[in-house]
C-alpha cells in the first residue's frame, strides 16, 4: 500500500516571490505559480539536468500530451530533441543553479519554465505573458489544469529521482 500523504508531500506549490520573478526574461508577467519539489540530493544534478528528468524523462505519454497541449493552446515549440531545448523549450538561460526556458506564442501567450536548485530541494515555475483578450481567456479556460499537470509530472519526477 502507498503512502499518499508522503507522495503528496513531495510537491507543494508556494507563491513565486521578486526573486523567483526576477530570473524571468519576459518583459511583463501576467501569471505565474511555483512549486517546491523534494528530491533528496538537489545537487547531485545541474539545474539543467534536473529540467530533463522533469520533462523528457516523462513517460512517453505524458510527453505526448504535454507536447498536444502546448501546441493546442499556440506555443511555438521546437521538435523535441533539438539543440539547446528541453522537450521543445528554447534554453533562454542555463547554469548549474537555474534553467529557463522559454516557447513564444502564435495567440499572443509566450511563457517560461525556470527551474532552479534550492538547498532543500527544486523550485519550479511557470511565467505566462497574456498580450491580449484571446490569451487571457484561453489560459483562464486551462490554468487549472496547468497546475494540476505540473503538480503530476513534478510528482512523477520525485519518485524517479528516489528510486
């Protein structure tokens, strides 16, 4: 039998303050939300590394919904495995600490993924610029299942990183 409530404390989501804020290279942020994920040895991987385990080494599935779905709401992402991208995110910054990445956007909705190595574990967040009505709309109409998905896929790779 699993132990939920230990699962279930491996990722909580805090509220991204300046300094979070600050690594963004989005002129403007309109959303944001971060999460605080348990890993037990944040240091034993780069920031970059850890961007890897988080999102390609994903189930294939999952993979394959994320990819859908940033397609379906107009990132512009490129074919997974290119050069100096994570899963398609262009790699706007990356050193051992922290990696951002960043998609533009076909509806006027660019974002950014940061992921950043913290002394008790991985911080991870979300930046989304909204530059009209469309975009506001449309992530109104999915940031609930935003962060349900990023809450999995961060679960997932907890445990990965504890088996």
């Amino acid at each position: 039998m699993t132990n939920t409530a230990a699962v279930q404390g491996r990722v909580r989501q805090i509220a991204p303050g300046a300094a979070v804020r600050s690594l963004s290279k989005l002129d403007r942020i309109d959303y944001a939300d971060a999460f605080v994920v348990d890993v037990g040895a944040p240091r034993s991987r780069r920031a970059e590394e850890w961007m890897r385990v988080v999102l390609e080494d994903a189930p294939a599935s999952v993979r394959l919904r994320l990819l859908s779905a940033w397609s379906a709401i107009g990132l512009k992402i490129s074919l997974p495995g290119s050069d100096r991208t994570v899963l398609g995110w262009q790699i706007r910054t990356s050193d051992g600490d922290v990696v951002l990445l960043g998609a533009d956007s076909r509806v006027g909705m660019p974002g950014e993924l940061l992921l950043q190595r913290q002394e008790s574990g991985l911080l991870f967040a979300t930046f989304v610029r909204q530059d009209n009505p469309i975009a506001r709309a449309l992530w109104s109409s999915i940031e609930a299942a935003h962060v349900r998905t990023v809450h999995s896929i961060l679960e997932m790779a907890s445990r990965r990183a504890a088996a």
